[in-house]
C-alpha cells in the first residue's frame, strides 16, 4: 500500500473555495438536471440485470457505437457514457441517469431530453427494455436486483446500516435539480429555503405506491427507503433556524465517517473508522487527505438539499415525463427571485425544525394529505405552487407552462401516487402490466 500513499495534504481554504468557486453573477446563472429511470424488461416486467445478453451493460456498448459516446469505465466495466458534458451513468442497481449540462433555460434541457430519448429508443425497443418514469422498482426487489461492478458501490452496500439501504440503492430512481447562486449569503438562503421546501415538493412529486407487485401503504415509498438508510449521511443538515454558513456545511461533511478513499483508482475501506475531520487531523495509516478525497466524501453524503458548488435539490420521485421541468420550473420560479424567496420564507416561518423534521417521516405515507403543526400540507403546497407561478409570469421567460403538469395535481390536493393507487385498486384490478404501461416512456 505505501506506493499508494500521497504526499500532498490537504488544507482547509482549498475545502473553502470548492463552494466559494460557485459563486457567480446572476447573468451566468444556470439550471441543471439529472434524470433517473428503471430498466425493465418489456416481457417480464422485472428489472433489467447488468451483464446479460439483453442486459444494460450491452445497451451502452449498442447506444456507444451507433451515437458515438466514449465509454465511462470503472476496473474496466463499463458504468456509463459520456459525450462532451452529457452522460449517461448507472445507478447502483442498472438505473439509468441522464445527466445533462446546466442550461440557461428549462426548455433546452427538455430539448436534450427528449434528443436523448429519440436516439435511445431504437436500441433500448431491439433489447426489449422500457425505461419507467416511476420511483420504485415496480415488481423486482432489491434481493432479485445485482449491484452493477462499480468498485465504491460494493464497498457503499456493505457499509450503509439503514434497514431499506439496498432498496434505495437498488430499487430506487429520482430527479435532481440543480441552481447557481450568487454569493455565500445567496448560497445559504437558497439552501435553507429549498431544506424547508424538501417535505412539500417531495409529497407533490410522491410516485412509488406499488413496489414488488403489492401497493405498499405509502405514497412514497422511494422518500421511506431514504429515511431508512442512513441517518448520518441523509435528511437535513443543520439546525433549520441557526445561522448557517459554508463553513457549517464543511463541518457537516467533515462529521461524517468516511467510508473510503481512492487512491492510483483503487479503493482503500476505511469502513467508518474514522471520521473526516478526524482524517484531516491525523491522516490514516499513513495516508494524507487529498481535495479529491473531500469531493469524494461530500458525494457520499447524501441530504436532501446537497451544497456543492451549486445547490443540488434531490428527494423527488422520478415521474412522468412531464414531471423533471415541472420540478424544475417550480424551483426556479422561486429561487431567482428575491421577491419569491420573501413570500416561502414568511410562509413557513411558523414552523420550527422539528416541525419540519416530523413532515419528513409523515410525507412518505400520506404526502399531500399530511399535516405540520396541524396545518394541512395541501394548503401551504398550493400556495408554494401559486408563488411560484407569480414569479415565473412575472419574470416573462414563459416557463409557467412547465408547472400545467403539477398544477393538475395539487390544485386538486391529490398527487401521481393517488391516481396510481385509485387505478391499481380499479380498473387496473391489480396488474401490473397495467401500471408498467402508464408508466413507461
């Protein structure tokens, strides 16, 4: 191991100005995305495996050759795709994510989408795969689904002690929206808006009802996995009411064990040993903290609300195809206005942390039909949604038109879990074909 060992330590300014770095005039400011969807098949229903012959694994070698993507590589297994600042990855159990470059505007990353998807769709219907906009997988459970060969993924299976840890690993599939900020005090306030904001849009967005076939009881039972996996790594980050700061952030991810390091591309376990803070104090068995090895510990921290250099937005469930630019659109109606930020702040500035802390193992079951501090969810969400749409219409950028899908929904007080749940208990009688097809793109 000592070939291994770095020489280079790591100090704490160079941890400061990772976010500092994001810092950017309001001009310069984008939105991006990330897409996650379930592989099945198209005759069995159940999830797609990795290496077989119809397996993920040779959907990318096919997508690869025919659109001319580089392979995204890890011990020589392919994991992912790229093309220029596009790529296509695999989530631990063979789920699909686009992730596609920050654009100015919601109807550019549509457009990537919807490019992406045409040039997918001859490949995936020759392998017989749908791809579900759904949060759950609907009928394969987590001991029926292999992690794919990425070497972190094993190593993050045996180390994650919540009870549903392999279902959200495995079985799982959600959105990410991702906004810049302007400076550290616009960084932060962003951050504790779209942490109070989480519960809400969570319950909105709710999506995984049935899982292995059954109606589960919850609404969300993608948003249940994520409260059961691991309660040092996920959920909030702070104390909603304290002042907050990047350095608070830091010292959030610097609290948290550190599962491994990489070094030369081959994994040392550490196994929670030790936390980082601890590692940048003491080094590990005469290995030195890097900067990669901080950005490899932040992404293994895994809150709903993640500061990187941007704010990354992550517990929503995957939808319908309408259902990312309408997430998107929701935030951004928000987030780049002040005005806006004002009117989410006065709105749940009732509500205390633990308030906002009960929501969150109350939105998984019920969504929009909870209650916080004995006010109905469905209320404050259509006022969410309503100041969120002022914003947009005000701002003259035409982008209320993403928020039709959700609006159907909310104004109703229901959500896409109920319509699948009213369906699955009616005209559906149970089928599961019937669900596939409602939610396959």
């Amino acid at each position: 191991m000592s070939s291994l060992k770095t020489k280079e330590r790591l100090e704490y300014q160079d941890i400061l100005n990772i976010y500092k770095s994001g810092c950017k005039e309001k001009s310069l400011h984008r939105i991006g995305l990330e897409y996650e969807r379930l592989p099945i098949s198209i005759v069995t229903n159940k999830a797609v495996d990795y290496g077989s012959e119809f397996g993920i694994c040779n959907f990318l070698r096919a997508f690869a050759k025919s659109e001319n993507w580089d392979y995204i590589t890890d011990d020589y297994n392919i994991i992912g795709l790229k093309q220029e600042h596009d790529t296509i990855t695999l989530e631990p159990g063979c789920q699909v994510e686009l992730s596609i470059k920050p654009e100015n505007t919601i109807s550019a990353l549509e457009n990537k989408v919807k490019t992406l998807d045409k040039l997918m769709e001859p490949v995936l219907d020759k392998m017989g795969i749908y791809l579900l906009s759904y949060g759950v997988s609907p009928v394969s459970t987590h001991k029926n689904i292999n992690l794919i060969p990425k070497r972190r993924y094993a190593l993050m299976a045996k180390y994650l002690w919540g009870i549903l840890s392999d279902v959200m690993m495995r079985e799982t599939a959600g959105i990410q929206g991702c906004f810049d900020f302007e400076s550290e005090e616009d960084a932060v306030r962003k951050f504790k808006i779209t942490n109070k904001l989480s519960p809400f849009v969570t319950a909105m967005f709710a999506n995984s009802p049935i899982r292995g076939g059954v109606d589960t009881g919850y609404k969300s039972f993608r948003a249940l996995s994520w409260l059961n996996t691991d309660n040092e790594r996920c959920g909030f980050t702070y104390k909603l009411g304290d002042d907050y700061s990047f350095d608070e952030y830091i010292d959030y991810v610097m609290d948290t064990p550190v599962i491994f390091i990489n070094r030369e591309d081959l994994p040392v376990n550490i196994n929670g040993k030790i936390t980082f803070k601890e590692f940048m104090k003491d080094g590990y068995e005469g290995f030195e903290p890097t900067l990669d090895d901080y950005l490899l510990q932040s992404n293994l921290c895994f809150p709903e609300v993640r500061l990187r250099n941007f704010i990354e937005i992550r517990n929503q469930d995957c939808g319908g195809k309408d259902t990312p630019y309408a997430i998107l659109a929701l935030y951004k109606g928000i987030l780049q206005s002040d005005s806006a930020m004002d009117e989410i702040e006065e709105l749940l500035k009732p509500y205390s942390y633990n308030d906002f802390a009960e929501l969150r193992y109350n939105v998984p079951k019920n969504a929009l039909d909870s209650k916080i501090a004995g006010d109905s969810v469905k209320d404050i969400a259509k006022e969410i949604l309503y100041i969120s749409e002022k914003s947009l219409i005000e701002s003259n950028c035409g982008d209320e038109k993403y928020l039709d899908f959700i609006k159907e929904y909310t104004l109703q007080g229901i959500t896409p879990a109920d319509v699948i749940i009213r369906n699955w208990n009616g005209i559906w009688n149970k089928d599961i074909k019937k669900l596939v097809k409602y939610v396959t793109v």
